[in-house]
C-alpha cells in the first residue's frame, strides 16, 4: 500500500495570503479534498492522509515530522501564490534531491498546468527549487505547488469551484501515475430481470382457409425447432 500524505497550507490562526475575498487556506483545503476525493474513487492500493481535517494551527515542522513518522511515500503541500504575478509553479527542494523527487515534480506540474489550461490561458511559471521547510526536512519525494495568485486577476479563477476541483483532481491524477496506481475496476450493468404478472401471450404466424395450408406451415416450423399447434 503506497502512502500519500497531503499538506493543506496554512491553517487556523494563520490564513496565508488573504485578497479579493479569498484565504489562501481555505482555497488549499478544497483543492485537497477533491484530490483525495478523486483518488479514493478511482484508484486503489494506497493510504492517504492530510495535515489538517479542519482548521488546525500547524507549525511547518509538524507538517513534516506527520509524513516522517507515518513513513509516507510522497508529500504534495498546496498553496496558492501571492504578490501580483500571475500563473502556476511547482517547488522541490534547493539542495540534493533524489531523481524520484524530480520526476514526481515533472508529472504534477504537466497534469496541473494542462487542467488549468482546460479553464483559460494560464502562465506556467516553471518548474523551481527553494529552500523550504516542508521540503527540506521530508524525507520521502515531496513537491510544493502554487496555484495561481489570490491577489490578482487570477483570482476570477480561484473564486470558481470548478476550476478547485479540476486543480485538485490534476493534483490526484498527478500522484496516481507517479506511483503507478491501480485504477479501481468500473462495476458491469447488472441485467434487468423479468418480473412475470402471470399472463400468457401468444403469436399467430399463419391463417388460412385450407387446412392443408395450416399443416403445411405447422410441419415448417417444427422441422425449424418451433413447437406448432393448429387451432
């Protein structure tokens, strides 16, 4: 069983980037839920876990010892970006990282960026390394997205829940071909069955005036395999 670990940025007592309306940690809280929400239905093989059901205060150590000690496989922390830009980039660690990271950076961000794309002409802002705390100190392939800016125009984005759930989806999608995940067998239509109501029907094939006739076609059809009877 792989074992996914979801960080919602911010939290409780800290909103994140707040703009036109919106808190960035309530945005990261939908579009993680839809991700989980996609994954459980419709893939199987793996566990997943979130940093925060609600909203929780946590500090960012705390977000990285919960995936350490849960021996999590991957960690994905979602954020949405603030200071005036426009677009989507994706984060992994500034120091060593393994080829795995970069790979797992590589799936998110073309699966991201392209359901973004499904909703207007987003910037992508690349694919980047930081030095941040969430990724520094996991140590499983973890990668941090910013999703678009809540301070710009790009909030006419951010403010449609569609768009949330097409970006949390991208997000599962994105996890689910890193680790290769089974998809979960759609069920077969189950055949209606024939409720009786006791009633009888009968087809006429033939009606002639010339018995000889009626004998004729009678012997036809049972050569044929169809019981026949002249009334």
């Amino acid at each position: 069983m792989k074992k996914i670990f979801w960080d919602k940025g911010h939290g409780g007592s800290d909103p994140g980037a707040v703009a036109n309306g919106l808190q960035e940690k309530q945005l990261t809280h939908k579009i993680v839920e839809y991700a989980t929400d996609y994954l459980a239905a419709h893939y199987e093989g793996f566990t997943q876990r979130v940093s925060r059901e609600g909203d929780q205060s946590l500090t960012l150590g705390q977000r990285a010892d919960m995936a350490n000690k849960w021996g999590a496989d991957v960690f994905v922390s979602v954020h949405i970006n603030a200071g005036g830009g426009t677009g989507f980039e994706s984060y992994v660690y500034n120091g060593g990282v393994s080829s795995q990271t970069v790979a797992l950076q590589n799936v998110l961000h073309g699966e991201i960026l392209f359901a973004m794309r499904g909703f207007g002409a987003i910037t992508d802002r690349g694919k980047k390394r930081a030095n941040y705390a969430v990724l520094r100190e996991t140590k499983m392939p973890a990668v941090l997205t910013e999703n678009l800016f809540i301070d710009s125009n790009d909030s006419k984005y951010l403010k449609n829940e569609a768009f949330l759930k097409a970006v949390g989806e991208a997000h599962a999608r994105g996890i689910a071909k890193f680790l290769g995940l089974s998809q979960k067998e759609k069920p077969q239509p189950q055949p209606q069955q024939q409720v009786s109501d006791k009633k009888l029907y009968r087809v006429q094939v033939g009606a002639f005036s010339d018995r000889r006739n009626a004998e004729n076609l009678a012997e036809e059809l049972k050569k044929k395999g169809y019981p026949a009877i002249i009334v």
